[in-house]
C-alpha cells in the first residue's frame, strides 16, 4: 500500500513538473508603469483628458501612468503602436471618433481598426455645433436652412481640415438637412473662426469647445449642438434634431483601448477603476473645463461606438465623395 501511495505522489509531481502552467496564477496586475499612447500632440483637449484620467488612474492603480504623445499620420502612427504592443493591459490607446473616421479614410491601414483592439471604456463626449457670425441674420437653425432652400448653391458652410470629423459632420448636415450648399474646409479652428468672423462663410461646424471663447465675447453665435443631448454649457441652445434636421446627430468622443488579446480580467479590471477615475470630482472638473462631459461605459458599449461610427462615417465619406488616401 505505501509503495503504492508513492508511486501516485511521484506521478503526480511529475505531471506538475511537465505542467507548470496548469495551476499557474494569472501574473499581478499592474506590474509595471502604464503608458498610454495619444494620437494628438501635447496641449489639445484629447491631450489633456488623457492627462486628468491618467492622475486618477494612477492614484487608483499604485503604478505611474504615462502620456506618448504620437501624433500623425490622421492617429496611424499611434494607432499601429498599440496595435503592435504587448497585450498585458500596460500600453493603452486614446481612441477618438478620428479613430472611426481614419478607418473609412484611409485605403489600406497597417493594423484593423475593429479586430486589433480591445475597447475599455469612453472618457467623455464633447459638442459640435453650428456657428454663425454674431451679425448674421439667421437667429435659428429653421432661419438659416430656409435662406439655404430659397438660394440653392449659395450657402457655405466652413469646417476644419478634409477628412477631419468637423468636415464630415459639415457633410452629413448637408445630407441630413437636404440641402444644396458648399462645406468649405479650413486650415484649423483659428482659421475658420476669422473666416466667420469675416464673414467670409455663412455657418460653420466645428468642436464647440475652441469656439466658445468668441460666442461668450459675443463675436460668434450658436444656432444648434450636433449631439443627442443639449449642451451643459450652452442649455439654452437646441439640438440639431430638436430644430428639425432629423438624422444630424455628431458628437467627438474620446475612449481608452488596449492590444486584441489582452486578458478579459485585465480589461475588467482597468474598465472598473475607469469607471471610479471618472466619478473623481477633481477629474470631473478637470474635464468639464475642457469641455468634455465625463462619460465612462462598459467594454462592449465602446466597442459598438466604434464599430457604429466606422459605418456612419464610412458612409458619409462615400456620399460625400471625398477621396480615399
């Protein structure tokens, strides 16, 4: 019977020497500094919301977390970084709406913007509006789509850069509201802010965060916000879908991803310490300066974000007739 008793107790120190991984814990989490990879260079409001989120995190998270910066390329550059980095949960891409844009843009992309990476949560959402010069006579959205009806061809409409998503929520007002009208895109929100002011354009729609400065000095005025909720800032101004256009609902959002791959538990984990980060007031307030409303969500939920913004703007791109780089 001992001889017996022996020979199990060795066979089974054998299958666990020949096996070590089949009782193996799952390594500690975090077990190092954590680094999140920002497609937009240091200073704007992606930059900064990924800083406020990042002071939290680490705090929650007991190891450092690090801004790389990698701006280029439409966010390529920094996209494809994440997408090549180990999937342990410490390399995080800061996704945008530009991420979903850049994914219809482009014809060939070194990674796959739905298979590569795994979504954690969004951070926040923040406006795009419709801006007139504070002397235009159009007081509303209805005033403005009437004028545009009534000289078909003659409206122009400003945005920022081709193919950014100000251009294209430009191009989907236009669809949206059927109407015959110029989207002119400009070198960058200072531009388009002298072009209103000039009256060089009749509207423009552009991120209502960089114009708000000049419609509180009483320069620009908001006809309507382009999200499914009204402004926190701006209460007062309507929806787009409110003042009639149906179907004309764009907003820039922000979210954290990691490499496809990377452990469930470990994504579960940075969504729920993402979660409390952005129930922090100081981190609220931080945000809300930026003009970003801090909007945390599950995994799945960022993921339908992504994969639903792909479509639309895939479509909008392709109605509008925009190339494809």
């Amino acid at each position: 019977m001992r001889r017996r008793s022996t020979l199990r107790i060795a066979a089974a120190g054998l299958t666990g020497a020949l096996l070590p991984g089949l009782h193996a814990q799952p390594a500690a989490f975090p077990a190092k500094a954590l680094r999140i990879v920002v497609p937009f260079a240091a200073g704007g409001v992606g930059d900064l919301t990924a800083r406020a989120v990042a002071t939290g995190l680490a705090g929650r998270l007991g190891q450092p977390v690090v801004i790389d910066n990698r701006p280029g390329a439409g966010g390529v550059v920094a996209a494809d970084t994440v997408a090549r980095a180990e999937p342990d949960g410490h390399t995080l891409f800061l996704m945008s709406n530009g991420t979903a844009v850049t994914a219809g843009l482009f014809k060939t992309l070194p990674y796959d913007t739905l298979a590569d990476f795994t979504p954690i949560s969004t951070l926040g959402t923040f406006d795009i509006a419709v801006l007139v010069p504070a002397d235009s006579p159009h007081r509303t959205l209805a005033q403005l789509l009437a004028h545009a009806r009534a000289h078909p061809g003659q409206l122009n409409i400003g945005s920022i850069n081709m193919g950014s998503t100000q251009h294209l929520a430009a191009e989907l007002f236009k669809s949206s509201a059927a109407i015959d009208a110029q989207v002119v895109p400009f070198n960058g929100t200072p531009a388009l802010i002298t072009a209103l002011r000039g009256r060089q354009v009749d509207a423009g729609v552009e991120t209502l965060g960089p114009a708000l400065p000049q419609v509180r000095a009483g320069a620009l005025r908001v006809l309507a916000v382009t999200g499914e909720q009204r402004s926190a800032v701006l209460p007062d101004v309507p929806t787009a879908v409110e003042s009639g256009v149906q179907g004309f609902v764009a907003s820039s959002w922000n979210a954290l991803a990691v490499p496809a791959h990377t452990p469930r538990p470990v994504v579960d984990r940075l969504q729920r310490e993402l979660v409390a980060v952005l129930a922090i007031p100081t981190v609220q307030q931080q945000l809300r300066t930026l003009n970003v409303e801090p909007r945390a969500s599950t995994s799945q939920q960022a993921a339908a974000l992504l994969k639903a913004d792909i479509e639309r703007w895939r479509t909008v791109i392709e109605r509008a007739g925009i190339p494809r780089q």
